[in-house]
C-alpha cells in the first residue's frame, strides 16, 4: 500500500483492476487496541477550533464521511438478462461503472457538502484547505468509489490538487473487504446459524412479507409463467454456500427469489436515478419515486438477511470501524494516530452501501430519511461521524445519515442551503441519557462501540 500526501493529486486506476487475494498475515493483538483507542477524550480547545466557530453549544472539530459511490449500472448484465425475457435498457458506461450523469449528481452534491463542512469551521469556505487537513480514501477495487471521490473532492476544492488515496496491493482490500481474506473469513456454520436466526428461525415470516411484492415484480419482469426462471416468486428459499478455494474464504449467503429481487428494485432505482425516461425504468411499470421506494422494501429485507446479520456484519466491516474509532479517539494535537487514519479535520472514505450497512449493523444504528424508507443507503449517501467539544474541551460524537432525495439525484438540480438533501441523527443504543443535541460523549461513545468489534477480524491497517 502506498500513503498519498493527504492533498494529492491521484493517478487514474484502471477500468478493470486485477482481483487477486493477499494473505493478511499481522492480526491486531487486544494491547495494540488498548494503545489505540486511549487517547484522551478531552480535547484542547485551543487547536480545535476558530473563535468564529466557538459559539455556545458544542463546536466541531472532526467530519469522518462514509459515503457510498454515485450512480452506476447493475454490475452484471448476463445475470440481469436471465430475469426477464424483455430487453433492458442500455447505459453508456460498463457494468458498474459512475455513470456521466452520475458524475453530473456529484458535482450538484458538492457545492452543499463543501458549505456544511465550511460552516462547522472544519474547511475554508474558499480557497484551498490547509495542507493536511482532508484526506480521501477509496476502495481500489471499486473503481466508482475511487471515481465518485475524485469528482467530489475536484468540484469542492477546485484547483486544490486533492484526491482519493487506495491501496495498491493486488486484491481485495480488507478495509473494505474483510470477508473477502483471510482476516475477515467467515465460519460456514456460524454464518447459517446466524441468517436464520435474523430470519426468525425460518424463512416463512420473510415469504410472507415478501410475497405481494415478489409478484408485482413478476408482472414487471413479463416473468408470470412459462419463461425460464419465471415466476420468480415461486423459487425456492435457499441459503447458498461457496466452498473456500486457495486463498479465497468460503462466502454463504441467501440464494433465490428476495435475493435477486434485492438487486432487481435496485437496479430500477438506479435507472430512475440516472435520469433514464419513464417507460425505461422499470420498464415502464414502476417507474416513479414513489413506485422504486416502495418496492425497496424487498431489498431491505434482502439486507436483513444478508449484510445486516451480526455476525456477518462484524467479519466485514469491524477492521473498517476500528480504524473509525480509532480516528475519533486521536486528540487533534497529536501527530502520532496510533495505526489509524491520517490526523485530518476532515475523512471522506468512499465505499458502498454493503460498509454503510455493516458498520450501521455492528453498533445497532438506524436512521429516518422520509421518503425514502429507513436505513436506505441512496448513491452519494453518506453516513456520518461528527466529533465535537464542549466549552470545557469534553468530546462528542454525533452519528447521521445524509443523502440526497432520488429526484434532486435524477435532475442533478442545485443542492444548496435552499435545497439540501435529507438529513438525520442516527442515536447510538445506551447512549440515550448522555445524549447532548444528539451527540454522545465521546468516552461514552468507546465504550459502548468497542466491544462490538470482532477482534480477530481486526489489523493494522497503512494507508500507503
């Protein structure tokens, strides 16, 4: 890995980058954590922030942003063809990829999201942020997030030279993809265990629930009878299990009709989002706002099931919200991060919905963006973790979402202080009697969060 100067430009990656699996050799020992996440929870006012900013109540001094990519199309056409006998509509860029119009939505988000930082006093609100206080970070093998971050950070500091940093090691990155190594692979039987117990024991409350829903999504795929595959809503419920190979660990996940349904109402959403005509999303069947929220539903409880279950939750993503946690811990004054993070005001790591997810799932956090349904995770969503002081210097942190709604994604219009996106404090559980304007005391916040972390899916991370 390589360590970017924190406002560097970054090289373009390529379209399509080489998948290969490391072995993850150094596993973070319980005295290391200690040693990372002890630093004091009282921070200095002095270095915290400008007079301007230290107005009664509690004052910033950190942003970390978890953001997921823009729009982009479904990543496998092949598999998207054999669910309905009727021809999808064409996108102009490969599978996966951050569409133009995609790029056009984050450079509406951008001018917003600079102002928000630049009104809590963590960026200038012109000119270039001093060096060394904001730092990108990407998932190398998602090329989105490296692009959608790239687009942002140009469109907030234009001319500013800053970018988005990402591993170089060949792989996945256990950042981000913890599951995928070796030192977030799963056990089989513990990983079953643990989906059928989310489920209710059986996946007979899920097919009842599910099932309205399976079958207005069957008259929208043509996929009544009669075509192979068809009716989606009659195939059966399956936990599907991929035996490890080499130095790839074994994956379990649900398999059959939710699970496919998860990605078709997906997909129409993010036709919608990228501005495609009506009788293009959804094929013309469901193709409003309303219509594409409603049937998400299916691909929340796809996420119930799947990357909300804790156990599998707490494999993937606790290497990501240690380095988290370890970044909130770390007092501004000091150069030294104990194995996280740069020291920066601002962090914008750039990720997916499958991290938001995850991480929301280990430390028991939900949120409410109406319209959308809770614990949406829309393109350029962002969870957030905001660290604040008081008057005497005592810490904070506040938790949110933030994402724009579908319709300022699908017109990429202004998205400003008169047309901001939807925004929501997300509670910490057993936070709720310490609570300060919707901020946990940071202390308190540490010792609720580190026991959920799964130490042995936890290392040392470098960003270089």
């Amino acid at each position: 890995m390589r360590r970017l100067p924190l406002c560097a430009t970054v090289k373009d990656e390529p379209a399509m980058p080489i998948r290969s699996r490391p072995t993850v050799s150094a596993r973070l020992s319980s005295a290391f954590v200690a040693l990372s996440l002890c630093a004091a929870t009282a921070l200095p006012i002095t270095a915290l922030s400008s007079a301007a900013h230290a107005a009664d109540g509690l004052v910033s001094d950190k942003m970390i942003l978890l953001m997921r990519h823009g729009v982009r199309p479904q990543t496998d056409s092949k598999e998207l063809a054999k669910l309905s006998p009727k021809a999808w509509p064409t996108w102009d860029v490969a599978d996966g990829q951050l569409t133009a119009h995609g790029i056009q939505a984050v450079k509406a988000l951008a001018p917003w999201q600079r102002g928000m930082l630049a009104a809590k006093g963590l960026v200038p609100a012109e000119g270039c942020p001093v060096q060394g206080t904001v730092f990108g970070w990407a998932n190398r093998s998602v090329q989105r997030t490296i692009d959608t971050g790239k687009v942002l950070l140009a469109t907030m500091f234009p001319g500013c030279g800053l970018g988005v940093g990402y591993a170089t090691a060949e792989g996945p990155d256990p950042l981000y993809d913890a599951s995928e190594t070796e030192l977030g692979a799963i056990d089989v039987d513990q990983a079953k265990e643990a989906i059928l117990k989310a489920a209710g024991g059986s996946f007979d409350g899920l097919k009842a629930r599910a099932a309205p829903l399976l079958k207005e999504l069957d008259a929208i795929l043509g996929c009544e009878t009669g075509a192979k595959g068809c009716p989606l809503s009659a195939q059966d419920w399956q936990i599907d299990v991929k035996e490890g190979e080499g130095d790839k660990p074994a994956s379990v996940s649900l398999k059959g009709p939710l699970a496919k349904a998860g990605t078709l109402v997906q997909v129409f959403l993010l036709q919608y989002a990228n501005g495609f005509p009506a009788d293009q999303v959804a094929f013309g069947k469901a193709s409003t706002a309303a219509d594409i929220i409603r049937l998400s539903e299916l691909r929340q409880l796809k996420y119930d099931v799947g990357n909300r279950v804790p156990y599998l939750a707490a494999r993937d993503a606790s290497n990501f919200l240690n380095q988290i946690l370890i970044a909130l811990a770390i007092d501004p004054t000091r150069d030294e991060t104990a194995g996280g993070p740069p020291n920066a005001k601002v962090l914008l790591f750039m990720g997916s919905d499958t991290q938001q997810a995850e991480i929301a799932a280990i430390l028991g956090l939900h949120w409410h963006i109406p319209p959308y349904l809770d614990d949406e995770t829309p393109p350029t969503g962002a969870l957030s973790f905001e660290r604040l002081h008081d008057a005497e210097g005592k810490a904070y942190v506040r938790l949110g979402f933030t994402a724009p709604s579908l319709d300022q994604i699908r017109t990429a219009g202004p998205i400003d202080a008169a047309h901001p996106p939807i925004q929501a404090i997300s509670a910490l559980p057993g936070c709720e009697a310490e609570t300060v304007e919707g901020a946990c005391p940071l202390e308190t916040f540490l010792t609720l969060s580190r026991p959920k972390l799964d130490m042995t899916a936890v290392a040392p991370y470098a960003y270089e």
